[in-house]
C-alpha cells in the first residue's frame, strides 16, 4: 500500500479533521493547503440520510452555478438538420446525428455533454449502453432532451450541472476552480447545496443532510458546517 506523498500529509496535518468550518473559512482552509501546479478543480461532497435503492428516494437534478464551472465543457447536440444550426449558433462544439451514433458506436465520446432533440431519441438509443455508464445519456430531467437545443447549449456552456446520488447516498460535484474568488466559490456552492436541500425526497426519514466536505484535486477534504443549510 503506497504511502500518501508529502505534500498531501502537510495538508492534512492543517485541517482539524474533527472541526466543521464555516463555508467561508473551509474555502480559505482548501485554497491554503491547495499545491497542484495546476488550477485545481474545487469539489463539494454531500451525505445525504436516502436509500437510492428505492426509486422514491432518489435525488437527482441539475444546478445553474451563477459563476460557471471554470471548465471549458464540451457539447454534442444530436438532432436533425433542421435543428442544427441552431445548436451550432448557440455554440455546440459538435453536431450531427447519424454520423455521431456511428462515432460513438465505433468508440468515440470526447465530449462532456450530450445534448438531444426528442426525435432522434429512439436512434440514440442503440449507443445508450455507451453513453450511460460516462453519464453522457441525455435525459429529459436534465434538461438534454429538448426540442430547444439552444438554450440547452447555452446553459451547459454558463455553468449548468448535473448531479444524481450514488449508490452510497453521496452527491458530489465541482463548482468551481481554485483561482476563483472566495465570495465566487460561496456562491457556486451555496447554490449547489441549497438545490439538492430543496430536492429532499418525501419519502426520506431521520436527518436528510448529514454531511458536507469541500476540497480540490488531490487535497484532503474540509468539512463545512450543514446548520445554515437546513431547512
């Protein structure tokens, strides 16, 4: 078993594992122990008190962060001619339909999300067993699947994402990257949490909202006080 390296120690040995920060101070605390030469990604991670086994308690559902991702996202809108240029003036990087399902069935999924008019659904589902396990499959309750492929480009490429619970009951997401301005970052996350917060199955019992851990690429995770987030 390898040990952890030493930067990764030294980060860890400046979070009080046993201490829930304010989400403010736990930004600060992840920027500070942050060493990545590169722009890391921040990530939120939250414990929710659901059983996904059951379909009723399932959450899942999709967030504007009103400061973007900090991620250059990549689109495939997969429609008809007669919606194509509409997807390619709102800024789909690629577009097609036919040629992509043989694409994609060849292998090819170098794209972040898939965009897709209702008609072609049927088609598309012949590479559904490529794109689901990459959770590439477009969904009418994320809003890919739209007849309106311009809007749904333009809020993918502003920050628009979508989150599900695993099968542990943990939702987690990024919301942005290092360099953003702390006051960005609470806004990303405080809209990300709020969202899954509102989405709380009926059918879920005792504390829905158990846990909340932010951290960047390759950092130890900072728990963040839930108080403030529960209804």
């Amino acid at each position: 078993m390898s040990m952890a390296g030493k930067n990764y120690r030294n980060a860890s040995a400046a979070v009080n594992r046993a201490l829930e920060y304010d989400l403010a101070e736990a930004i600060e605390k992840v920027k500070e122990i942050t060493t990545t030469k590169f722009d890391a990604t921040v990530d939120v991670a939250m414990k929710l008190g659901v059983d996904p086994r059951h379909a009723d308690q399932v959450v899942r559902g999709t967030v504007m962060l009103p400061h973007g991702t900090g991620k250059t996202v990549s689109v495939l809108v997969v429609c008809k001619e007669n919606k194509a240029e509409e997807a390619r003036e709102a800024g789909a990087d690629f577009v097609g339909f036919e040629e992509y399902i043989e694409k994609i069935q060849a292998g090819w999924t170098d794209v972040d999300v898939v965009v897709a008019t209702p008609d072609v659904m049927g088609q598309l589902g012949k590479v559904a067993r490529i794109l689901g396990p990459r959770g590439l499959m477009p969904n009418p309750k994320s809003g890919t699947v739209t007849m309106d492929v311009a809007k749904a480009v333009r809020e993918v490429k502003a920050g628009k994402i979508e989150f599900r619970v695993d099968k542990a009951g943990n939702i987690h997401a990024p919301v942005g990257k290092v360099s953003f301005d702390s006051e960005n970052l609470v806004g990303n996350i405080t809209s990300f949490i709020k969202e899954v917060v509102r989405l709380k199955p009926s059918a879920a019992k005792g504390q829905y909202l158990q846990g909340i851990t932010i951290s960047s690429t390759m950092s130890p995770g900072v728990k963040v006080k839930k108080e403030k987030f529960v209804a």
